[in-house]
C-alpha cells in the first residue's frame, strides 16, 4: 500500500508520528495521524481530478507557523463537480487501493448526515466517511482502522480565491503541492461561521461549540499573521461579496452583506464576557475550550477561557472595521496601520510588571462601559484580555493614546 501514497510513507509510521506529539507537545498521536490523513487523501483526489481545492481547518494549519498548528480528522472540500461526480472519485480513491490493503474496509466511503442533524442546510454540502488505516489506534469499533470526515460543497461557481501552493508543510513534513483558497478567501470563508442568526454554525446547530472554537482559534492566527495587507483584505471582500449570497440562499433569507456583519458583531458581544460569567452560555463555553484544546492544540496554546474571550473580541474589532470599510468610513489602508499598531501595543502590554499592571487595567477599565457585574471581575483579568473587551472601531483613536509614545 505505501507505494500508492502520494506524500512520503515514512509519514505515517508511529515513530514519525510519535515524534511530532512529543515534539510540538500534543496530549494525543490520533488526530496528528488523522490530520496527515487528510492531506493524503485530498492528494489523492486532486491526483484523479484536478476540481477540488482545500478549505476549513486543514488549509489554515498550512499557512500558520509550525507552532501554531493544530490537529484536525476532517477535510473540507470546495469543488464546482457535482455530489454524483465527487462520489466518482472516491470510488477511484478507493478501487486504486483495494487489492493492497490489510484489511477490505479500508478506503471504503458511505455517505454521512451534517453533524448533529443541523436544522437546515446551508451550503450544497455532502457528507462522507472515509474508513482509513491507522497505525495509531482503532476507533467507531474498527479494527486497524479509523473513520475520516470529508465534507464536500459543491459550488456552481467557486466564491473563493484559489492558489497553487508549490511547497505545503505540516509540522515541518514536506507535501506535494495542492490547489487551496487563499489566505483572505479563508478568513472570510471562516469569518462567516460565527454569524449565530444567520449563516454560522450555530444558526445550524445551536450546541456546536467545539467547531465554534476551531473557528476561533484559525481565525486568531489568521488574522494575526496576515491581516495587515491589502491583497489579504481584498479576498476577504471577494469571498464575503460572492459566498454570503449563497449561504443565504440556501436559508431562504432576504439580508445584505452589511446585516449579516452586523449578526457576526452581535453574535460575539454575547460570548466576549464568557470569562465574567456563570450562565449555561459561559459554562458550556469553557467545558468545551476544555475538551477542544486537550483533542487538537499544543500544549503551549491551553490558555485560560480570559485569553479566548479577549480572541473573540478581536475578531469582534476586525469585523467592525470591515463593516466600517463597507460604509466609508475607512479605507483598507486605516485597517492595516490598525493592524500593524496593535502588534506593537501587545508587546508593549506583554512588557508590563508590577504596578505598571495596575494601573493599566484602571486605565483600560475607563473605557469600559457595560454591566458593572461584568466589570467586576473584568477589572483584575489579565492586561491584554481587558484591553481588547474594550477596544471597540469608536475609541480606538483615544484608547490608542494610552501607548502613543511607543507606536
């Protein structure tokens, strides 16, 4: 069988693959193998047609520093073929290894229902469950083998940028090149996930708060590391312009760009205070940061839920800036100087001690204007997360005078 693989086979011995857990200190070796999967069997795919192109969360881990990588054991799928000509290639997938394997099951598919049953669909989505070998552990009661989600949206035109990505790396593993939206279309792509009331994944399935977090945590670093250029804002604009009309189509709803932006910053001003909080909201958002970052994050990524909230309040802050950009009232360039000032002032509140802490935090709490139940416990969280609870587009001229000798 390992002469069929496209990526080195070296990959997916257990040595390798215990190396990397050990290495960038993960708690598990499943879903590192599961996630090397999943770029093997895209590779295998795009071998048989060249019409699928990455997206989700394994397309973000190819972008971020090794680092910053996270595990995944699914694959989304952008395509223009239709679910009859997707279901096609599987089989191709799966009859070029069939006389190969250890086992009949492997690389076997069977069509599989949205997650959790989500009330209506909303892209032209199908679902797949793609048995594959693993070295690593059995699971779903199979033997030597484990169950691969493929998600597959078929599109009649593609509302995404689209690369070639010559030299992809995973954990510092060399793969072969591959076809993967760009690093705007990705952000925009995933941006629209956390619009609750419209076309996120909670409008589809009001409990599933670990895929919220994946959401979340991509688009931290996402933004982080490549949000300050322009060509990065202008897929993002593609990708909103062209993919929200389509996800809207498919919930049979009459809004704009503009109202569903608006449902992303409203949707995150009822978690950004998560923290503060001892409402089912709050607790079922820590249970599953909890079991999130034990199944897919590094070690030195398992902050505390203050760290996540002061994350959704950036994103939060970046989508008022694109809402402020769609109506004139900046341009992309006052959004990259933004960017670009608050690295600066990160590391200006990373470089605080003592007092010096204190009297920031009073500082940033003058800014604050909320419940008084939040501001409480708001008051000693750490620097930074209070900072971004309330950095908002409107005071962002005078909260950036507290740190205007250093940017």
């Amino acid at each position: 069988m390992e002469r069929l693989l496209i990526n080195n086979p070296d990959y997916f011995k257990p040595e390798t693959i215990e190396s990397i857990r050990k290495e960038f200190k993960f708690s598990q070796s499943i879903h590192i193998e599961m996630l090397l999967w999943d770029f093997e069997i895209f590779a295998q795919l795009t071998a048989i047609h060249k019409d699928f192109v990455l997206k989700g969360g394994a397309a973000t881990q190819i972008y971020l520093p090794v680092e910053k990588q996270r595990a995944s054991r699914d694959i989304d799928l952008a395509t223009t073929l239709t679910e009859k000509e997707v279901e096609t290639e599987l089989n191709a997938v799966k009859k070029r290894f069939e006389e190969r394997v250890s086992n009949n099951e492997h690389f076997t598919w069977s069509s599989a229902k949205p997650p959790r049953e989500p009330k209506k669909k909303i892209e032209e989505l199908h679902c797949y469950e793609l048995i594959i070998p693993t070295k690593i552990g059995s699971s779903f009661g199979k033997q030597n083998a484990s169950i691969l989600k493929i998600d597959a949206i078929c599109y009649d035109k593609l509302p995404f940028k689209v690369i070639n990505l010559e030299a992809p790396t995973l954990f510092n593993l060399n793969l072969k090149p591959f076809p993967i939206i760009s690093k705007g279309s990705l952000i925009g792509d995933k941006l629209l996930t956390l619009a609750d009331s419209t076309v996120g994944i909670l409008a589809k399935n009001e409990d599933d708060y670990e895929s919220y977090f994946k959401q979340i945590y991509d688009l931290t670093y996402l933004i982080d590391f490549f949000i300050a250029n322009e060509e990065v804002l202008n897929d993002i604009f593609f990708t909103i312009e062209h993919l929200t009309p389509i996800e809207l189509k498919y919930r049979k709803m009459d809004k704009s760009i503009k109202e569903v932006l608006i449902d992303i910053i409203e949707s995150l001003e009822k978690k950004k205070y998560f923290d503060c909080g001892s409402s089912e909201l709050s607790q079922n958002l820590r249970d599953s940061i909890t079991n999130f970052r034990a199944n897919y994050l590094n070690k030195e990524e398992w902050l505390i839920p203050d760290y996540w909230a002061a994350r959704i309040s950036k994103i939060q802050f970046f989508t008022k800036l694109l809402l402020n950009l769609i109506e004139n009232q900046i341009k992309a360039d006052d959004i990259i100087s933004i960017f670009e000032k608050l690295k600066k002032i990160e590391i200006q509140l990373a470089d605080l001690s003592g007092d010096d802490i204190k009297k920031m935090q009073q500082a940033l709490m003058s800014y604050y204007k909320g419940d008084a139940k939040i501001g409480k416990p708001l008051k000693n969280k750490p620097v930074k997360t209070v900072f971004y609870r309330v950095l908002d587009a409107k005071n962002w001229i005078d909260l950036s005078k507290l740190f205007w000798d250093e940017i």
